[in-house]
C-alpha cells in the first residue's frame, strides 16, 4: 500500500528528543528512533510502499507496529486520502461568553496607525467623523448585560471586555455596567469578568482604585520604549503621550498588586525602526513594572513608513526568538516568564487546540457598538456589512451562521496544507477585509510569519518537555 505522511511539522530538542506535531489532530507526538524513520521515511514526495520500506529495517516486525501506531494515530495515512474534514458549526445559537462593549469611538490621542482613524477604518463615518452616538449611555450598557446573560446558555461564567475608542473616556458607562452586571450575574447564578483596554492617559486614582477592586483585567496600550511610544501614540497636538501616562502606570500596578489582582499586560503595536523585543520587554516589564506582554505586528499596508514588509517580519521573528529564549530559561528553571505571545501559543500547543474559526468572533464573542449594535467583534461594530442584530432585539442568527460557515477553515483551501492551520485557521477577520474585502478570506499576507512563530513555539515547546515537562502542567487548566 503507498502510504503518506499528512501536513506535519517534525521538531527535535536540543537533547535529541524527536517529535512530530500533526495537522489533522493538532498532536504532538514524541518518536522514537524506529517512529522517527518512519515519518521521515513517508514523507517523501509521493508516499511511499509501506512493503518496500519494512524491507529496508533491521526489525520488520517491530517496523510494522510502529507502522500501524502511527496510522492509528493519523500521522500516516493511504497516499491521496483527503483530510477528514474539520468540526463543523456547532449547534447554533451558540451561547455567548464574551461581549465586547465599545463604549465610546472617540479617543484623546491621535495613533499614526489606528485602524479606526486611519486608512483602515471599516466606515467611513467611524471614530472621529461621529458615526452614531459618541459614547454609550448607560441604559445601553445595562441592555447589553442583560443581553449577555440572557445568551450564555449554561455558561457558568461570562466576560464583559470595554473598549474604544479611549474606553476610559466614558467611565460612567463603565462603573453602571460593572456595577449592574455582577448583581445581575448574581441572580444568574453565575461569575462575571472584567476586562478593558486602555491608552491610561486617563487612570485617576479613582478609575484605579475602582478597576482593582473589581478584579479587571487590564490591557495598557504602550509601544515599548519611550522613543518608540511618543513616535506614534501621540496627542491631536502631535505630542508624545509616555510622559503622561508612566506616574499612572505605576500607581496601577502598585494598587493592583497591593490586592492581589489579576495580570496586567502591555500591548505593544510592533512597527519600523522600533527597537529590538528584548529591550522594549525589559523596559516594560523592569522599569514599568508590567506582568506581561503581548507583541502585534502592525497592521498596516505596504506604503506606508511604519508598515514592516517581509523583511520586517523576518527580523521581527528573529527577535521574537531571542524573547523566546530567555522565556525557555525560565520555564527550564520552573519560573513564569511575562512574553505572552509565546505563553499563549505553547497553552494552545499543549492542549491540541484545533481551531474551526481564527478567533471566537462571531461565535462566542460578539462586539457591541455605542448605539446597541452587534458585529462580529470591536473591529467591526459599525460596519453595516457585518451587523449581527442588536442587544435589544437580538442575533441575527441567519447572518450570524452563514458568515461563520463562510469562515470555516475547510472553506479556505489556502490553509489545507499548511502546518498551522490547526491554530491559524486563516487568521484576522479585519485584516482580512481591509486587505481583500472579504472578512472570510485568509491572510495570506502573512503565512510566513505564522509558520516561522508557529516552528518557534514548538521548539520552545520541544525544549521545555525533554528538560522540565513539570512545566507545561500551568497549560492544562482553561
């Protein structure tokens, strides 16, 4: 019989433990010497007879049980065998576990990159032309609470996720949402999180001491460096904003340790000419205090002078993997390390995360605009296109399904032979519409960095199993 590998990724350690990650499983499997010449040797082009190989070991017999384990296993398979096809669409309505309140599309700082203000912008009412009301009022942000626990099925906890615009510019919608959800939560018998992004030019003691005391989650918008930072993320007057916002940030991680809260994470838009990982990390983590970090590259076409191009993608990768390292250190020490992109990626790895969908907009993470509007997410609350219905009336659950059987990874054939799919699933739904008009259209802009990401999480992953697999025990709980 001619037998093939599938899409597959084969990975060592530095040890010389060898693995394999499968595609169709989303598995990673630790070989053997035998199992590894196995999947060398079937990953020729064209397959290869499974008869004519056995005839080649210096053991048939065990050659052919490990032959038939990795069948079972679904790393081998008859040559020219389509893939099984993924998990379609789960029972529909599926119940909602986030909401993604924008409570207001005004802002008080004037980003060279924003997606909302700048060229890719979904409307061209949005943000700072005023499409809508400015702010949410409070009556919305009460209505978009109960529409919450109203559609979260059994879900025995769900999240409220505020954003802008600059959220913090209408926090009285924030403190009546908050205030009103975890009473109405109560009466559902069920646990509300909190979660809001925030530039923090506007982090008074009060706003402060109220966001700890409800245990938010708290993302800070900040470019690393200062010299980075007052480069782009700037005041309408064209002045940098670090200055501003470094007091505040202090006085939020000292009040947010002083009770215990949760992690507070900087978000940092990774653009040309900004300075190495490594460094914008220590300095957010060493000097600002941050508990980790989370890397985007920009998304920006070419054209424009922070846009980073291929080449900017590979040095950014190779950066990534200096990051990467001295988080591998640490985990080979049994300590936590703050670089969250690698943390995330070696949680999904560990736990064969296999996605359907790119992310869980649309599915269980709706965005609410300023006027009660649903979209598939934040980025698309105000395009018409992509409305899901609003919190008072309800999900449009026809436009809701087809866009997400549109969405499905077996409808890109783009991904079909690609190793990342499994944790890819053909990536952002707004870069997909502001590069090809159409949100279910796969990124292929950036394939390459996935994959080169993707190849360097499992090498971490590769180190950190073969020298303190005690590890990756932190990644086995949601």
């Amino acid at each position: 019989m001619q037998l093939a590998t599938v899409v597959h990724r084969r990975f060592r350690s530095d040890s010389g433990l060898e693995f394999v990650y499968a595609a169709n499983s989303a598995a990673i499997l630790e070989l053997d010497p035998l199992a590894a010449a196995a999947v060398d040797a079937f990953a020729a082009p064209g397959g290869r007879d499974d008869a004519a190989w056995l005839a080649t070991t210096a053991d048939p017999v065990a050659a052919e049980a490990t032959l038939h384990d990795l069948i079972d296993l679904g790393v081998i398979r008859p040559h020219g065998e389509g893939p099984a096809p993924r998990a379609g669409l789960p029972p529909m309505p599926f119940p909602i576990s986030t909401l993604v309140l924008n409570v207001t599309n005004k802002c008080n700082l004037s980003c060279t990159y924003c997606y909302e203000y700048g060229a890719d912008r979904l409307t061209a009412g949005s943000g700072s032309q005023g499409s809508g009301k400015a702010r949410m009022d409070e009556h919305t942000a009460r209505q978009s609470i109960d529409f919450l626990l109203r559609n979260s099925g059994d879900r025995p906890q769900v999240s409220v996720t505020f954003f802008g615009g600059e959220t913090l510019l209408n926090f009285p919608a924030i403190r009546a949402a908050t205030e009103y959800a975890v009473a109405a939560a109560a009466q559902h018998r069920k646990r509300m999180h909190f979660a809001l992004t925030t530039n923090a030019t506007l982090l008074t003691d009060e706003v402060i001491d109220f966001l700890t005391l409800h245990r938010f989650g708290i993302t800070v918008s900040i470019d690393g460096v200062p010299e980075d930072h007052d480069r782009h993320r700037v005041f309408r007057s064209g002045e940098g904003s670090f200055a501003t916002i470094a007091p505040r940030i202090r006085a939020l991680v000292a009040k947010n340790r002083e009770r215990k809260g949760r992690s507070i994470g900087a978000r940092v838009t990774l653009t040309s000419g900004a300075a190495p990982v490594r460094e914008s990390y220590a300095f957010l983590t060493g000097e600002l205090g941050f508990d980790e970090v989370g890397f985007a590259p920009v998304t920006a076409g070419l054209g424009r002078d922070y846009a980073l191009g291929e080449p900017g993608y590979a040095k950014l990768l190779r950066e990534f993997a200096d990051l990467a390292r001295d988080y591998t250190a640490a985990a080979l020490r049994g300590e936590s390390h703050g670089f969250a992109n690698l943390g995330d990626l070696l949680r999904e790895l560990h736990q064969g995360v296999q996605k359907a969908h790119p992310c869980g907009a649309g599915l269980g993470l709706l965005g609410v605009s300023t006027e009660g509007e649903l979209g598939l997410c934040h980025r698309f609350v105000e395009s018409k296109d992509h409305a899901l219905g609003t919190v008072a009336a309800g999900v449009d659950q026809a436009a809701r399904t087809a866009f997400l059987a549109k969405a499905h990874v077996d409808q890109k054939p783009d991904c079909a032979n690609c190793f990342a799919r499994p944790l890819c699933a053909g990536g952002c739904y707004h870069e997909a519409h502001v590069r090809y008009g159409d949100a279910a259209h796969a990124n292929l802009h950036y394939c390459e960095w996935i994959r080169g990401f993707t190849a360097l999480g499992l090498d971490c992953y590769a180190q950190i199993r073969a020298g303190n697999p005690r590890f990756l025990a932190r990644f086995e709980t949601a």
